[in-house]
C-alpha cells in the first residue's frame, strides 16, 4: 500500500498537515501532476488518505491521512532520526564516489 517512489513523501507531508492538490505538488517538485494525482488516489482507495471537497467556486480540495495511516507516525519519526543521524556520512560517501549530489536534503521533521 506505501511501495512506490512518491507514496512515502505525499505520506511524510501529510503526516504533518492537510495540504491542497498544488501545495503537495510544491512541496514534492519533481513529482508530475499526472503521478502526484494517482498516488494520491492509490493512497485513498488503500484507506491512508482522505481526499475532502469543498462546496465553492473555485472548488477546493484538501487531503490529509486517516487514523489507520496516523498510526505511521511512529515509523516516519523514526525515519527522521536515522536520516539525521545518517545524512551527513551517506552524503559525503556519495559525494566522493560519484561527485556532489547537491540535491539531496535530510529530511525535515514536523
């Protein structure tokens, strides 16, 4: 229900917040529109997201997780630790077999 390459970052996000279509979609840049909207749709049909539209003009749509995705938190707390514990080691190995990946950022906690 969370393989893939964006389930677990529009989870990590959510986790944190309710975020609209385009927040979700800045907050994770190199997703596609088109991929961002079918996670999302795996991700409620699997019961981990709750997609809520609202009555107005422009329509507005919020998506957060559900109590059984809630139930993650620990594991993406954990998550954060090892990546801050981690991060620093992993980036300069990477650094010096492949050149500078300045694109990699630790993770940031809620």
């Amino acid at each position: 229900m969370i393989t893939g390459k964006w389930k677990c970052e529009i989870l990590w996000r959510l986790v944190q917040n309710k975020h609209r279509f385009g927040e979700l979609q800045r907050a994770i840049p190199s997703v596609t529109q088109h991929m961002l909207t079918t996670q999302l749709r795996d991700l409620e049909s699997n019961g981990l997201v709750k997609r809520t539209v609202f009555a107005e003009i422009p329509p507005r749509v919020e998506y957060e997780i559900t109590e059984s995705a809630r139930a993650l938190r620990p594991v993406f707390d954990e998550l954060f630790r090892w990546s801050q514990a981690h991060f620093s080691a992993m980036q300069a190995q990477s650094a010096t077999s492949s050149g500078s990946d300045e694109s990699a950022a630790p993770l940031t906690h809620p």
